[in-house]
C-alpha cells in the first residue's frame, strides 16, 4: 500500500468527533500557557499545536477525500443526517479559532491571519447552527434526537467569544456571548428533558461529559469579553459551572466503563474549559480584591490535570483504535 493509499484510509475511517479533540488540544496549550512562565508560551504552544492538527487534519481530509470518493461520500452523509453525530461538525471550525490565537504574536502578519481565521470561523460555525436548524428543528423535530451533542452544535460558537479579546474582536464576541448565553439555557433545559424522558443510549453515554461545558463557556467568554466584571454574577455562573463538573466527575468511571467510541472526545474540551472559566473567574475574583481561599487555585490545578489526562487518553485510544483500522486494511489488501 502506497503512503498516499494509507494517508486516504486514515482520513476515511476518522470520526467527526476527532476534530473535538483537536480543539481540547489547542485549548489546553492556552490554558497551560496562562498558568506558566512567558518562557513556556512558545514550546507548549508549538507541542500543542502539532499535535492538535495530528489530529484536526484527517478530519478535514476526510471531506476532501468525499469529494471523488463515493464510499466516503455515502458515510459522511449519514454523519450529517445523523442528529447525535451532526452537531459535532461545528468542532471543526472552533479548532481553527483556536488555533488562530496561536498565531496573534507573530506581528501585524499574523495578526491580521488570525482575525481573519477567526472571522470564517464565526461563520461557518454560523452556518453550521443553521443546517442543524433546518434539519434537525424545523424538519422532523423530536425530543427523542437531541443529545448532550447539541450543547456543542448550537452553543459551541461561545469559544469565538472566548477567543475574542486575544484578536482584538471584543465587540463582536460581546454579542456571540449575549446570543450564546439565551441558546445555552434553552439547550440545557432540552437536553435534560430529553435524558429525563428517554435516558441516554449506551453508546453515547460519554457525552454526558460535555454537560460541564456550557456554563464554563459562559464564564470563560464573559471573561474574555467585558473590561469591567460583576465578581457575584461571575461566582453564581461559576458555582453552576463546577456543579455541572461535579456531576461529570462522579459519573465519569461509569462513563469510562464503555468500549473507545468516537464519544469518547466528549471527554477531552468541556473539562478543558472548564479549568479554563475557574482560573478566570479566580482573576475577576482577585481584581475585586476578594480574599480567595489557597483550595481553589489546587482545585483549579487539579482540574487542569485531570483535563490534561484525559485528553492524553482519549487521544492515545482514537490513534491506537486508528492504527488497528490501518493494519487490517493493510492484511486485508495483501491477501
């Protein structure tokens, strides 16, 4: 098998979902990189950043190769026609916003770059909350179709708010945020009257996971996009904020206690940003001059661990689950 032969077999048998972790990737780089001597930007950023499009890029190839490639085409339309699966296509475009910050220092250049990738980003992100509409909501709506999945198809689009201050868009991000936070609520209440109703299929169980993300997004672009902060409306989303991570928390052995599954990257952002939003909130906290206890900054320390653990593992099973797809294929072609 050819280089260019194996090259397309990876990108065909990558999930959607990979892309999620891509986005964890780079997100974690900006975390680490906060918490860290200026010295470690560069390194961590460069580490990060190779290996969040290790794993971004088969993703996008993917839909390169569907363009002549019919098998490819037919599994990547039902991706698209698939409500649980859909929404995670919006991950794509929030990886390249982020990934977008990590060019802003490189001069006027770069820049200029990431505004702009931030800006396409924005709107395909748009885009793609107005296909899930159209297929999803106003043709052939069901409370049985929603997902956990949805919180990142429809309030993804938060993380350009996040991502706003660093390309000097706080404007713009300040009415994503305003928009994001009705649409978050909205989804919140739909999805848990979903899972009350319906429960949650086995195989999808992990997503459960990105219920911590939501309020941390909120908490992370209010942030990133007001000069002033009100410390007690940053502490009641906050405090929602980390609940929700409770919650994932306890539920997270019996969640891991499935077989490696594209929803496995549900495992990967939403603690990333969930760190992230406690270390701004302890910020908006420290300019209010509030008195912070030394356990929430080893809590916040401990999340970022765990963040990091996690994206380790959950990156190490889609390579490794990658690599067994590619010796078969192999065996298989040679017989």
């Amino acid at each position: 098998m050819t280089f260019t032969a194996r090259g397309v077999h990876i990108a065909s048998v990558t999930p959607i979902p990979q892309a999620g972790v891509a986005l964890a990737i780079f997100s974690f780089g900006n975390l680490t990189a906060s918490l860290l001597p200026e010295t470690w930007w560069l390194p961590l950023h460069a580490i990060c950043a190779f290996f969040g499009l290790t794993m971004l890029i088969p993703v996008i190839v993917r839909h390169l190769v569907a363009i002549h490639n019919i098998s490819v085409r037919s599994a990547l339309t039902a991706d698209y026609n698939n409500p649980m699966v859909a929404p995670l296509v919006t991950t794509m475009p929030m990886a390249f916003i982020t990934l977008g910050t990590y060019i802003v220092r490189f001069g006027e250049t770069g820049f200029l770059c990431a505004q702009a990738v931030w800006w396409i980003g924005v709107i395909c992100i748009a885009f793609f909350m107005a296909y899930l509409t159209w297929r999803f909501v106003l043709h052939g709506f069901s409370l049985i179709n929603i997902c956990p999945a949805w919180l990142v198809g429809f309030v993804g689009i938060l993380v350009a708010a996040v991502t706003s201050d660093a390309v000097e868009l706080t404007w713009a991000g300040k009415i994503i945020f305003k928009i994001g936070f009705v649409i978050d609520i909205v989804m919140l209440i739909l999805i848990t009257s979903r899972i009350a109703w319906h429960g949650l299929p086995d195989a999808i169980r992990p997503t459960l996971a990105i219920y911590s993300a939501p309020i941390s997004l909120l908490v992370a672009s209010y942030y990133g996009t007001c000069s002033t902060h009100k410390p007690i409306f940053t502490l009641i989303l906050l405090t929602c904020s980390q609940l929700l991570f409770v919650f994932v928390a306890v539920l997270l052995p019996w969640m891991l206690d499935t077989p490696v599954s594209p929803a496995w990257a549900a495992f990967t952002f939403p603690l990333v940003i969930t760190a992230t939003a406690l270390h701004d909130a302890l910020l908006i906290f420290n300019q209010a001059e509030w008195c912070v206890p030394v356990w929430a900054y080893w809590l916040q320390a401990s999340e970022t661990i765990l963040a990091g653990i996690l994206i380790a593992i959950t990156a190490t099973a889609f390579i490794r689950k990658t690599w067994e797809s590619m010796k078969s294929h192999v065996l298989q072609s040679s017989t």
